[in-house]
C-alpha cells in the first residue's frame, strides 16, 4: 500500500498509528501495540475490527456495477466530482496566504471514498488531483477486490463507515459519499478544516421511468431532508447543483442497471425479466442526481 496513505491510517482497535509490516511471505499493518491487519491478495486491509453488521453489496451486484459504470452511463457523475473537487482545493488557501497544490490540506492530499464500492468515481477524482492519493472504503469484499486496482494512487480498506474509520484526525482532503450512508460526526473528524465533503444522492426523478416500468423501489421523497438532517450539526453545505442526462438502454442494460441496486434484493428476477422484456428498445432513461458540496463547521 502507498506509504503516503498507510501514515493517514490507524488502527480500528486502539486508534494508534499504523505502519507496514512483513510476515514471512504475508504483508500486514501494525500499530505500536501489536494490533496486526493482513493485506489481502487482492490489495486491500482489513481494518473492520469485527463483524459488519452486513456484507454489503454481493459478488453479483458489483459485476453489474462494474459492467454498467464501464459502459460509461454515470460518467456525467464522476466527471462532476471530479471538476468539483479540484475546483474546491484550488480554493483553499495555503497557512501562508499562497495556492500550491492542494491548497492548505498538505502536499499530498487524500480522497476517501466512503462507500466506494468498485472505485471508479475515486479513479476519476484522483485523475483530476495529480498531488492526490485515495482511500477506498466499503464493507463489501467483491467491491474492494475492483477497487484495490481502480487507480495506481488509490489504497483500499474493509470498514463499516457506521463506525469510527480508521483515519486519523483531520487527514482527509475531499471525502466523497456516493449513494452511501453518512456518518456526519466522523466524516466531520477525520476531515481537514479546510477539506470538503461531496455527497451525491438521487433526485426524485432519478431512474424514474424504471421505477415506474418494473415497479422498482421508489426514492425516499425526504431524502433531501435526510442527508441535510444526517450532516447539519458538522457541515455547512456550500453549494447543490443537480445533474441530469439522458441514458438510452438495451434491454440487458437495463437489467445491469437493476441488478447492481437495492431493487435487485426486493424483485422477484423472473417477474423482473418479463417486464425488461417488454419495454421497448432503446430504453428512455433519466439519470438525475443531487451533488452537494459541504465544508466543515
């Protein structure tokens, strides 16, 4: 793992630095009280520290995940954070008044992304910040498999972001969260002062010609209210914008779509499969999201 990631880590035990190790043939983190993390085969740690209350997303689910954000249809997403978070360190003033790289959250910043699932909207952030290096979490292990190698300066890391992370103080440059949960109180700890938090969550409109089609779940209509309710006691939000753009599927698009969301547990498939089936092709489908910028309070 880059050293320079490994020293914005601690331990999930006792919150102590940690450090790369050897083990005979196995690589492994330890803090100074000999808490040891293996670095799995596929490049990840496992900073969990316990049982997750849940597995996350199935092999299945990040195999259509992969398949479908490769085919390029949630670009306009990962090009907006990306845009953002660049324009939000640009932003951010040097202790001495200057504007080199990274502003005043270090030479190297980090991105985390909390939720990161196969790491794609972290690869394109990190292909915008030349100075950065990135942090994958998730709770999923199918997902840190693909996003352990979604970009040469991203790490990646099992944590449930219910809990404390495993980061120190104050370490995070941009902290993205990507229809994930949103743990307000350490988002708000492990941020630097002048870091920035970017949270993209469904606008009502979102996928709304499926939801309709395959009788998918709906979006939450307080969901706005929620993620501001989630976040108001640690950040201040800055600036919204929505994004919105077209997609135009196949049919097996379209079932990469469901599979790799919540409506892929709540559906039965062959009763899914029948109405894919019927809708006619290509697919009109609105992709339609909230992009919220927060600064720490």
């Amino acid at each position: 793992m880059d050293p320079r990631v490994v020293g914005r880590l601690r331990c999930p035990v006792c919150a102590e630095p940690l450090t790369g190790a050897a083990a005979g043939a196995a690589r492994a983190l330890r803090c100074p009280r000999r808490h040891s993390f293996d670095v799995a085969r596929q490049g990840y740690v496992d900073l969990l520290a316990g049982r997750a209350p849940h597995a996350g997303d199935t092999a299945e689910m990040v195999a259509a995940r992969a398949d479908f954000l490769a085919a390029g249809h949630y670009d306009p997403v990962s090009t907006a954070l990306a845009a953002t978070a660049r324009a939000a360190l640009e932003d951010t003033p040097t202790a001495d008044g200057g504007a080199e790289s990274g502003g005043g959250v270090g030479a190297y910043p980090l991105v985390v992304d909390a939720g990161a699932g196969t790491g794609r909207h972290l690869a394109a952030v990190l292909a915008a910040l030349p100075d950065a290096v990135g942090l994958a979490l998730d709770v999923s292990k199918p997902a840190l498999r693909r996003a352990a190698r979604a970009h040469p300066r991203a790490a990646a890391a099992l944590a449930d972001t219910w809990r404390r992370l495993p980061l120190a103080d104050g370490s995070v440059a941009v902290l993205l969260d990507v229809f994930a949960p949103r743990n307000g109180a350490e988002f708000r700890r492990v941020l630097h002062p002048a870091g920035v938090l970017l949270v993209v969550t469904p606008a009502g409109d979102h996928l709304a010609e499926l939801i309709d089609a395959l009788d998918l779940l709906k979006v939450d209509p307080d969901k706005t209210d929620r993620v501001a309710g989630s976040l108001v006691d640690h950040f201040d939000r800055a600036a919204e914008t929505v994004l919105r753009a077209r997609l135009d599927l196949t049919a097996p698009e379209v079932a990469t779509l469901v599979g790799m969301g919540p409506s892929a547990r709540h559906t039965d498939p062959a009763v899914l499969a029948a109405r894919i089936a019927a809708l006619p092709e290509p697919v009109g489908v609105t992709l339609a999201v909230r992009l919220g910028v927060y600064r720490p309070r």
